[in-house]
C-alpha cells in the first residue's frame, strides 16, 4: 500500500498554503516531513484527509484518489493522529480506543469481545493499561496522546498521517510513540508520514525525510544510504546553520 501526492496545491480561501507538491510514500516506510511553523505540513495531511479542498492535482492511495472517497471509507485507509485531539467527555479510556474500530463495523455492529482485548493490548504497548476505566477527559494531555495512538493502533490502517504526535509527550512517550508507530510501518507494509519539529527525532526514527519550506518540498533524503555531509546540506536547506555527527550508527544533530 503506498500513498502519492500529485502536484497537490491546498489552501485556505484564495490562498495556496502548499504548491505544486509530488511526493511518494511506499509501503513499508516511515517518512517524516520536516519544515518551519508555516510551510504547509498540517496543510499537506489534512488535504490528503480531505479536510481541505484540493486546489490542484490529487491524493492518491494505492492509485485510489482520496477525493473519490466518503470520510467513513477514507477512515479504512487512513488513520490520523493531530496534534490536538477532539474532546471527549464521558467517555472511558477503554471505549476511546475502541472508536478505531468503528470504520470496519456495519451500521447495526458494535464492538466484539476480540476488539476489546485488542483495544486492551493496545493500551498496554502504550504504557496506560491501569488506565482503561478512567475518564479520558480527566487525562493529562501527554496521556491523551498515547490513548489516540493505541486508538490508531486498533484502527490498523494501510496509511498513517501523524501531525506532530509528540508534541504533549515527555522524552519517554514521545520515544515509545515513534518506536510504535515505526514498527506497526514496517512489520505491516503500511505507508506512514509524520510532521516533526525535531530532526533528530527523524533521523533516528524515520527512513526518509522530506523538507518543506514556503509550500514546496526543497529536499527529499533517504536516511539508509545518505552521507554526513548530505544529510548536513539537507537540513541547511529549512534549519540554516546546523552541524550533524555519527554516533553508534545513527546521526545526531547539533
């Protein structure tokens, strides 16, 4: 399963946010896409959500075009993390991760005995099992964002938006979330894009890295085969003076 962009340009109003974006995402690979506040990363995901209207070009899905689709069937391909979640009130822990499930289940189904064991496995890889009969509204909002991740995890889709996931996450959670999420990608053939502020959290979690400045992608980096010094240049590209050092095999940036 693999997720494409097609000379995408999205926006708000008149305004084009992003322009003219082309960009792959195969199956199996975790990417991350890295820019300033105000490049178009949130504008990229959610037009590949249909939250916004394309301006031009086209989203695609394993060659299926996501503007052809309802929002219940484009919840079968395309799970989402944001950065804010919506609220939830009177709503257990437990019964939040459940939602994930509700994509795959008929007008008249509910919930199975196996969905909720899921549901509860979920919750355990996320480190809040204790937690499945509280109020979610009553969670802090790092924990929040673990009970949406093991929410997406039941949801088990074959495409992977995350906006900035780890914003709420102390350095713990926000480590087990990529490690997650990096692991449900490549075990399960899925396509997985993730906004980041971090580039080191990128280089050490992701495989490749896609830099967006001012709407349009200025660099596109496969981490697997790429040099100190070309992943150096990449990053100069949107983070201006930045010096990258190899460390037990993976890159650390200064």
């Amino acid at each position: 399963m693999s997720l494409s962009f097609r000379s995408v340009s999205a926006g708000y109003g008149t305004k084009a946010i992003v322009r003219d974006v082309s960009l792959d995402i195969p199956g199996g690979k975790f990417c991350a896409l890295l820019g300033l506040n105000g490049s178009g990363k949130t504008t990229l995901l959610k037009a590949a959500l249909g939250l916004l209207p394309l301006k031009s070009g086209s989203c695609l899905v394993d060659g299926v075009d996501c503007s052809k689709l309802s929002e219940y069937q484009r919840a079968r391909y395309i799970s989402y993390i944001p950065q804010r979640h919506s609220k939830l009130t009177g709503v257990s822990v437990l019964d939040a991760v459940m939602m994930g499930f509700y994509s795959t289940l008929g007008p008249l189904e509910f919930p199975t005995a196996l969905n909720r064991r899921a549901a509860r496995d979920a919750l355990g890889r996320t480190g809040l099992g204790h937690l499945e009969d509280k109020d979610f509204s009553r969670l802090s909002e790092g924990q929040k964002q673990m009970v949406i991740l093991a929410r997406t995890l039941v949801q088990n889709t074959p495409v992977m938006l995350m906006d900035e996931p780890d914003s709420a996450l102390d350095f713990i959670n926000r480590r087990r979330m990529l490690s997650e999420v990096g692991a449900l990608i490549h075990k399960g053939d899925k396509a997985g894009l993730v906004t980041l502020h971090d580039p080191g959290l990128a280089l050490n979690y992701c495989d490749q890295l896609f830099l967006i400045d001012k709407g349009e992608i200025v660099a596109d980096l496969d981490i697997s085969i790429a040099e100190r010094s070309e992943v150096e240049a990449c990053l100069a590209k949107i983070y201006g003076d930045i010096s990258v050092l190899e460390h037990g095999g993976r890159y650390v940036v200064l």
